[in-house]
C-alpha cells in the first residue's frame, strides 16, 4: 500500500487513540492502586487538562519554529513514553504528574495533528476531516478495552504493548509521507492573518463544552461501570469502547453527511441526540443499559469536535495552527475547571450525577452553536457587501 499524506495523517490519528485508550482504560486500577477516591481524581484530572490546554495553546509559538512534520516526528515518541510512565504510578502524587505528563504531550500532538488533517483535506478538495476522527475514537475504543482487561488482570503497565506498533507505524509514515513546509513562507502569511476572533472565542466555548462532555465517558465510564457491577471489572472498558465504537462509526461517516448537511447543522443534532444519552446515564440505569447508553453519547458526541475544527480551520485557511490554538485556549475554562466539579458530584452525590452535569453543559453548547451560526453569516454577508461595493461603484 502507498503511503499517502492522508495515510500517514490516519495512522497518527489511530496512534493518538491507541495512546489514549491504553491509559484511560486502566484508570480504575490506577485509582484503586494509588488510592485516589473520585474528588483526588477530579482534581488530578483537572490538573491534566490545565496542561493539555498549555500546550496546545503553544501551538502558534511551536508552529514559528518547526514545521507538522517535525513536530510529530518528535512528539509521538514522547507520548509512548508518557504512557509508560502513567501506566507506572503508584502513589497520588505520581498520578497527578503522569496525567500532567501525558496530557501535554497528548495536546501537542492534538494540535499538529489535526492543523496536518486541516491541509490534507484542503488538498482533497473534499470533506475527510471527520475520517480521521474516526479513526482515533475506534482506536480509543478498542485500546480502552483492551487496556481495562489487561490491567485488571496482568497489571496496568502491559497494556502499553498493544500501542506500541501503531506508534512506530505513525512515526514511519510521517517521516515517509508528509512533506515539510518552509515555515518562514507559513509565518509570513500567518501575521498578516486578521483572525476573527469573536467567531473563535465563540467556538472554543462549545468545544469547552464538548471536550467537557466527553471526558465525562472517556474518564469515568469505567469507573461507572466497575461501581455498578464490581464482579465485571475486567469488563470495564466496554463503556468507553462501546462510547468510541459509536463515536468513531458516526465520524467514519461523517464526511458523507457533511456532503448534505452543514458543519453547524450536525454540530446542533449531534448535541441534542448526546443530551437524550447523558440524561439515561443520569437515571442511573443498569450495567447494560449504561453500556447502550454510552453509545448514544458516543454517537451524539462524534462529529462535534471534527465539524467545529474544520470550521475554524476554514476561517483562517492560512494560520490554522493559531486558529486552533486560540479555540484550544479559549475551551480551557470549562475543560479545566469540569474535572474537578465532576470529582465534587460523584464525591457528594453518586457517579451517575455527573452525567447530568455533562447534560447540562450539552445544552449551553447548544445555545452557543446557534450564536456562531448567526456571527458567521453575517460576516459573510458584510464580506459579501464589500466585494459588491467596488463594481457598483465602477457602473456609477
């Protein structure tokens, strides 16, 4: 098979998720091993975020000195390596510096990877944005599984195996398929870029929301689980992988929707089928029905966070990684400070609460994508009036 720039792209995406389900797949048995109760763990995760937040708002200052290409190159590794060490912890405090750790590490790779997807699919001419996404929830889903049943029963470091040869066939196909860019031609071009940043600002809330939202299922699914049924532990990881099975399945198909449906259209139906997911999940419903339950959400979730980044992508073609990385910036709040509010919940109130604070933050995005739907059409309609004035102007 020829390695392709869209190839290489895919095979990073599925490395990301091998990274990411491999590590919130043994949570469960890293809480239980560092003695790390639901508020500590809010907390930590919180502490995690803050730092996936820092570096992908580096992205625009990164991006001033290294190209994609190098970036990945260099960064991939780095993750592996963060995941063997998270996957090592015994101890609260080490617990906190791997998720700070990896977190980082993971959000650089976030960045890079998705401004790479943004040029592949420029060059396409066509949408496949929404593909790569896939491929990252079915790889999270599956390595979720497959980390949750090693962990419980061989121990948590194993896991690390299964996500190692998708790691060194990214790295492989970036350094064989991706192509460096001059990256004094991209600085040019990018600092003469006016961002409009209220449409941005606007769109890094609901991303906030959303990546709230789903943190939600990917760090607390098994943990739900485990607590309704403690003799299936070993079968804890069927939330997230059943979240990323859905989740994945809807992105794989995400690009043939968005032939008929605008980015903003399936970003406000998707936000109302995950509310119908995350209000079940708030019943506090069985093993079973928890596990369905978490496909819904899955499914609603998939195609918010790719259609929301190919949006501002699109907004300012010629300085995507400073696009991005203002969204990135911007979704911080809600994204740093819902961990720890989730801790709180679960805590004070029981698991399956908060998911209905993941409801109620769906419905705050909802309102916000309907803003952003409003700002962008009336920036086209001003660009419009202004590309109009100078041929009205030359008939008179």
């Amino acid at each position: 098979m020829k390695i392709t720039p869209r190839v290489a792209v895919t095979l990073t995406f599925i490395a990301f998720g091998a990274v990411m389900g491999s590590q919130t797949g043994a949570i469960p048995v890293l809480k239980q091993q560092t003695g790390a109760d639901a508020f500590v763990f809010g907390i930590l995760a919180s502490c995690g975020t803050l730092a996936n937040i820092v570096a992908m708002s580096l992205g625009g200052v990164i991006a001033k000195r290294f190209d994609n290409r190098n970036v990945l190159l260099f960064i991939l590794p780095v993750d592996f390596a963060a995941l063997i060490y998270a996957l090592m912890v015994n101890s609260i405090f080490s617990f906190g510096l791997s998720f700070a750790i990896i977190n980082f590490t993971i959000g650089c790779t976030d960045l890079f990877m998705n401004a790479e997807a943004g040029v592949v699919e420029h060059e396409a001419k066509k949408p496949i944005f929404a593909s790569f996404h896939g491929a990252v929830l079915l790889a999270m889903g599956f390595f979720g599984l497959v980390s949750g049943f090693i962990a419980v029963t061989y121990g948590p470091l194993w896991a690390a195996l299964a996500a190692l040869p998708f790691v060194v066939a990214a790295v492989y196909a970036v350094n064989k398929a991706i192509p460096h860019r001059p990256v004094h031609i991209a600085n040019t071009n990018a600092s003469n870029v006016v961002l409009p940043r209220k449409i941005l600002i606007l769109i890094g809330v609901i991303i906030g929301m959303d990546v709230a939202a789903e943190l939600t299922c990917i760090q607390w699914s098994g943990q739900l689980l485990a607590q309704l049924q403690p003799s299936l532990a070993a079968y804890s990881g069927l939330g997230i992988a059943f979240y990323g099975l859905f989740n994945g399945g809807i992105r794989s198909v995400g690009d043939n929707l968005r032939h008929y449906f605008t980015d903003l259209t399936l970003v406000a139906t998707s936000l109302v089928v995950s509310l119908i997911g995350f209000l079940v999940l708030a019943l506090n419903p069985g093993f079973a029905i928890s596990i369905i339950a978490f496909a819904i959400t899955g499914m609603g979730l998939g195609l918010i966070f790719p259609c929301l980044f190919s949006v501002a992508a699109k907004l300012a073609p010629e300085a995507r990684p400073a696009a991005l990385g203002l969204v990135s910036f911007v979704s911080g709040p809600a994204r740093i400070c819902f961990p720890f509010l989730l801790g709180a919940i679960a805590q004070v109130y029981g698991l399956s609460m908060i998911y209905l604070a993941a409801g109620l933050g769906v419905t705050v995005a909802l309102f916000f994508t309907q803003w952003v739907a409003r700002e962008i059409a009336a920036k086209k309609q001003k660009e419009a009036q202004v590309t109009l004035r100078p041929s009205t102007q030359s008939l008179n």
